[in-house]
C-alpha cells in the first residue's frame, strides 16, 4: 500500500513562486511513474507534468512547459514541483500521482497525461494566484 501526501501550496501573486511536495510512504521502489495533475472548478483534471523512469524522461504540458519543474529526492521519497512565473490560470487544486502498476506499456506524452494511468493519488493541495 502506498500513499502520497501533497504539500506546499497557498496564495502567491500573479508572477511569483510555490514548490510542491509530494511525500510518498509505504513500498515506493517499484514506480514506475509519477506525475501532477490539477483540476480547477467545473474543469477536468488536467495534466501538468510526469517523470518516467521508464524511458528516463519528463513531460510538461505545454500550458506550464518553460515555467514548471518537476523533480525527485529518491532518498525522501518526494516528487517536487517548483512553479514559477504562476499565473491566473494556474489557480487550481494540485495532485500528486503515482503509477505503481506496470500496467502500461507504451511510450510517449499520450502514455503519462492521462488520469487513467495512475493508481495512487495524494489528497491534493490548493495553489491560489492571485493579486
């Protein structure tokens, strides 16, 4: 069983900075991938960015691509994603995801940006930005 807690969102103004956190805990040897996404209100989830081991690679979605940075401490367990430049838009719950699965085998942004793929999520965290 795994789980994956978010931290580290809050109100910040138009142009300026937050980075997330992700602690997972229990048995996280075995990802294969793990992402954020967000979701604003009366919108979908929408997908921000992913980290595969698999194929050694990240993804951004091209709405934050340029301003967002993900990355990992293996040794806390911890995805980070460091937001910069934040906009408006960006005003959104944040959530952690992680495939433990293996499920999947395919490559690509088309494998990594989809809710379907993850089989653990954290709780979320709230980014407001706004003046």
């Amino acid at each position: 069983q795994v789980h994956l807690v978010e931290s580290g969102g809050g109100l910040v103004q138009p142009g300026g900075s937050l980075r997330l956190s992700c602690a997972a805990s229990g048995r996280t040897f075995s990802a294969y991938a793990m992402g954020w996404f967000r979701q604003a209100p009366g919108k979908e989830r929408e997908f921000v960015t992913a980290i595969s081991w698999i194929e050694d690679n990240i993804y951004y979605a091209d709405s934050v691509k340029g301003r967002f940075t993900i990355s990992k401490d293996n040794a806390k367990n911890t995805v980070y994603l460091e937001m910069n430049s934040l906009k408006a838009e960006d005003t959104a719950v944040y959530y952690c995801a992680a495939d433990f699965s293996g499920e999947y085998d395919c490559s690509g942004y088309g494998c990594y940006d989809r809710v379907g793929r993850y089989n653990s999520w954290g709780p979320g965290t709230q980014v407001t930005v706004s003046s």
